[in-house]
C-alpha cells in the first residue's frame, strides 16, 4: 500500500453560498479507483442586473461573473472572461476570486498555464484562511508544482502538502479531509495509518464526498483497516454510485452478482435407484 500519492485536482470556490467544487480528482490504489466529479455551479439568475453590480466593483458579483463564465451557466463559456472577473475579484480581496484565479492558471484556461501563479494565488487566499485554497497548496506540494519559478523539475514535499491538507481539513473541508485519509492510507508524508485513514474517509464521506464513499466501499470490499464486510462496502458503493460514480456502480454490480451466486442453494443429488 506504499507508493507515491496520485492526485490530480481543483478545487474552486461556487456561488455566493461558499459551496466548493472539486474539478476531477483520481486516486490509484491498486484494484480501488476513486474519482470525484464537479459539482455544476448554480444558475446565477439575473445576469444584467449581476453585470451592472459587478461593474460597479462589488467583489462578490465579479466572482460570481467569473463563474458564470468559466463553467458556461446561463452565458457563454468563455475563459478569457472568467479570468478577467476574478482577477478583478480577487484585486479586491476576494478569497475565493483568488483561489479560483489560481486554479485557471494551474490548468492554462483563459491564460498560458504557470504553476507559479496557480501558486501565488493559491497562497494569497491560503494564507487568509480559505479552505479550497488551502487544499490545493497541498496539492500542489504533493504533486511537486508547488516551487516557484519555471522550468523546475517537480519535487513533491508530502509533509508540506500534509501541513496544509491538515488546515484545510480542520475546517471541516471534506477534499482535504480525503486527501489527509489518502496520505494516511498509503503513509504519504506520514507513517502508514489506517485507523486514521478510515476515520478521515468516514469525516468526508459524511459530507457526501463521491471520492471517499468509493474508497470506503473499496476498504470494506477488501479488508483494509477495518474487517472485510460486503454487505458495507455495497452500501458505501451505493452511496458513491448514487453521486455519479461509475466505478462504484462497476464494483457494485460486481459484488451484487457475487453475492446473488453466493446465495445460490446447492442442490441435494438425486439418490440412484437400488437394484
């Protein structure tokens, strides 16, 4: 279960409730695959009338102009446009702007992609508390982009990425408390825990993270922390399959047709005639 951390992922920050979305994320561990899907963001309704207030400098309305065109809800997608409102955004102090101004230039949308100011922005809302902000510092650590500067090769820091993930997590962040269970897991930055890697599954699981009810499925499936139970690894592969997640529904339909050939009665021979 040793091994290096496969993550990818971007957490960006939804409309005006403070809901978070997870851009793709995969786990590789070893037979479990895991993955947690976006969220799609909310209509923001009135458009013009979120124009006019975003023209007229409310952070709050330029984030959510951004939004609106970076996911394509009730306007055009249009990155170019995104980036520009949350940069305005996020000039004005809005912690979520820069979180997801950051996630633009992580991924080369509406800007040439730069880990170093998918970094700096990450940080800038890191530093003011912002959970997603917070999670994707670690990740970056984690997947070795974290260094500033360009043109360096990748160099993971797991205990930094570990650091953050953990800030992230104590404010009930269910990503990172995902990734925090998944460093546990496969002793990533930290001694191999399982215990604790279930309790962190189970803290973000309770928050209806797709990843984590997979990866609880997959620990029951095969006995890994806790002892090896179908009928509770079925449930949890339910509850995934439920939010999306077509590798549940593949594990799922696998231990149903186990389970249904396991009950199967054997059948008593017929005894032969006596002669």
């Amino acid at each position: 279960m040793g091994g290096g951390l496969g993550v990818g992922m971007l957490f960006r920050t939804l409309i005006v409730s403070t809901l978070f979305v997870a851009g793709i994320t995969s786990f590789a561990l070893s037979s479990c695959t895991t993955a947690a899907f976006d969220t799609p963001p909310q209509s923001p309704g009135n458009l013009s009338y979120l124009d006019q207030k975003a023209e007229q400098g409310d952070s709050n309305a330029q984030f959510q102009m951004g939004i609106a065109y970076e996911s394509g809800v009730g306007i055009v997608q249009n990155y170019p446009e995104a980036v520009r409102w949350y940069r305005k955004a996020a000039e004005r102090g809005h912690s979520g702007a820069k979180n997801n101004l950051g996630a633009m230039y992580a991924k080369g949308l509406g800007v040439p992609q730069s880990d170093s100011e998918a970094m700096k922005w990450y940080l800038w809302a890191a530093v003011e508390g912002h959970p997603a902000a917070e999670n994707n510092v670690g990740f970056m650590y984690a997947s070795g982009h974290a260094a500033l500067g360009e043109g360096k090769a990748p160099s993971a820091d797991p205990e930094e990425a570990l650091k953050w993930y953990r800030k992230a997590a104590a404010k009930d962040y269910a990503p990172a408390e995902f990734n925090l269970g998944m460093s546990y897991f496969q002793g990533v930055g930290t001694a191999q825990n399982l215990s604790k890697a279930l309790k962190w599954f189970h803290r973000a699981a309770r928050h209806g993270l797709v990843a984590a009810e997979n990866q609880l499925g997959c620990a029951y499936e095969h006995g890994r922390g806790v002892p090896q139970d179908y009928e509770t690894a079925i449930k949890w592969y339910q509850a995934a399959a439920e939010h999306g997640s077509v590798e549940a529904r593949r594990s799922l339909d696998i231990l149903n047709a186990f389970n249904a050939h396991s009950r199967i009665e054997p059948q008593t021979p017929t005894p032969e005639p006596l002669h």
